[in-house]
C-alpha cells in the first residue's frame, strides 16, 4: 500500500530540523581545530557532513515541499534540472564516500604506511575523494543534462520525472543501479563489519585483554550505519536492478516508491551516526548550547568602613593639593 504524501513529508521533516543542527554542528567542532581539520580520518567525515547538510537544505526542502503540496516549488525547467541534478548527485557522492571510507579504516590503522609520503597520501587518500565527487557530478551531468531526454516535465511528480531519463536507457540504469547503490551497500556492510571483528581479534592475537568499551564508539558508528545501508538501500536497490534488466514495473510497486523515499533516512541518520565519533563532542557541545550557564564574573563587595575611610583619604588628598 502507499504511503500518502502528507505522511513522507512528515517522516522527512521531522528527522531533517534536528540532522541540519547536528550537520553544522559537527562541521564547526571539526573545522575550528587545525588538529581535526587536518587529520587525514577527519577529510571523508567532513565532505560526508558537506555533501549531507548540502542536500538537507535544498533536495529535502524541495522534496518536502513536493509532499505537502503536490507540485514541485517552481514549475519551470531550469528548476526540475537543478532538482534532479542535486538530489541523484549527492545521493550517490554520499554512498561512495561512505564505501571509501569503510575501507580507508582500514588502510589507517592496520597500514598506516601507505600515508607516509606526499605522494602516496595523495594516491591513497585525496585521489579516491576527489573521484568519490566528481565522478557523479560527470554522471549526472552527462545523464540528465547532456543526453537528449524525450521525456516531458511533469510538475506534479518528484523532480518533475526528469530522473525517468536514466530509466529510459536500460543499460545506463543498471550500471547506475550497481556500481552507484549495491556495490557501495556491499562495501559498507562487509568493510564495516569486518573491521570491527578485525580489531577485536587483533587484540585477542596478541593476548591483550579486550576492552569493549574501547571499541563501543566503533560499533555503535558501523553498526548502525550498515544496518541502515543494508534493510533500507540494498532490498530498494535490487529492484532498482532488477527493473533496469527488464523486470516489469508493477512488481512490488507499492515497496519500491515507499522504500525508495526511506532512502533519505541513510543520510540523515549517518549524520547522527558521525557525532559519537568525534573527539570530545560532549564538552565542546555543552560549551556551545550551554553557554549562558557560564559563571558570571561578580567584584567582591567592598566593606561600608573602608570605603568611608578611602573616601576621606581622597578628599584630604585633594584638599592638601
């Protein structure tokens, strides 16, 4: 059954005031130290954090819109174009960096070698972001902007249907499909969870007690985040698939246009998800929110005798002069 347009717009709303805050938040605590800014773990975090609060307030303010009103916030082309553009492009940015940057944990801790050089930092680091941005920007560009789409603007759908023109190009749709959503899912997933048991084994390996509560920030990071990649992304995206090899539209219908709006959740929730890993969030939080409580400066008060007892001393110094 679908769900009514009225009901995503609330499930969209709700999540999106408090994922902004947490967004700028996050990007403040990160970029006012030069330490975190300029650590090499911090970079996929904050383009992450960019790319997300980018996408919160444009895509999921016009698509918001769309659900309560029924039509798109400005019935012309230009608009419909810079819709679908922002919306495909940052989703997918965002399960690429995500997929980066399962693996790049692993690079910085077990070989944190591969960074030890200019050149190889740039090969091994900067090199795959720079890829993970402008490789769907290029996508996206040649996609929905360049290729020629016979497909009309519908105002009265989302993005005014103009993401119809990837579905319109079958073999366009299942790379889109594999390479862009169930390949990154795997990546996640995979990288994620066997990072964590990697760890833990390391430190079994080499007879240390192991501490859970040094590794609950970890998993409480990559848990959920695979959890979201895998119920809501994968399931969506192998029927994406499966609709771009040929399979006929109307199966499971209903699931896919109500799956495919939960989509918006992976970003939303992966920002929530990036707060707990950041050092020190929890002090640097309550000196943001809490800074009215600070203790206000008060001069001790000076006692009635000995400020009569200067007041005459004044008076007799002036006198005297």
């Amino acid at each position: 059954m679908a769900v009514s347009l009225i009901l995503h717009s609330w499930l969209l709303l709700v999540p999106l005031i408090p994922s902004v805050i947490v967004a700028i938040f996050s990007l403040y605590h990160l970029l006012s130290s030069q330490a975190l800014r300029t650590a090499l773990n911090n970079h996929v975090i904050i383009l992450l954090l960019c790319v997300g609060l980018i996408s919160s307030v444009t895509d999921y303010v016009w698509t918001g819109y769309f659900y309560r009103t029924g039509i798109a916030l400005s019935s012309t082309p230009a608009f419909c174009l810079a819709w679908v553009f922002v919306s495909a492009s940052g989703l997918v940015i965002a399960y690429l960096l995500m997929a980066w940057a399962s693996i790049e944990r692993h690079i910085l801790i077990f070989y944190s070698t591969w960074f030890a050089t200019a050149r190889k930092r740039f090969f091994f680091h900067y090199l795959p972001l720079i890829i993970c941005i402008v490789w769907p920007l290029i996508f996206c560009c040649v996609t929905l902007l360049i290729l020629p789409c016979n497909i009309p603007f519908s105002y009265s759908n989302k993005q005014c249907a103009r993401y119809s023109c990837i579905f319109a190009i079958g073999w366009i749709a299942l790379m889109d499909s594999i390479f862009h959503y169930i390949l990154p899912t795997f990546i996640v997933v995979i990288f994620s969870v066997v990072l964590l048991v990697r760890v833990i084994y390391q430190k079994y390996q080499i007879h240390q007690r192991v501490e859970w509560r040094n590794y609950k920030r970890m998993a409480f990071q990559l848990l959920p985040i695979s959890a979201l990649y895998f119920c809501i992304s994968f399931p969506t995206m192998i029927l994406y698939a499966a609709y771009s090899a040929g399979v006929p539209r109307t199966v499971a219908a209903d699931y896919f246009l109500n799956s495919i709006f939960l989509c918006f959740w992976i970003i939303l929730f992966t920002l929530f998800a990036i707060v707990p890993s950041l050092p020190q969030w929890r002090t640097k939080c309550t000196k943001l929110f809490l800074f009215w409580r600070a203790k206000r400066r008060v001069n001790p008060e000076i006692p009635l005798p000995t400020r009569l007892k200067a007041g005459r001393t004044n008076t007799a110094t002036f006198t005297h002069q």
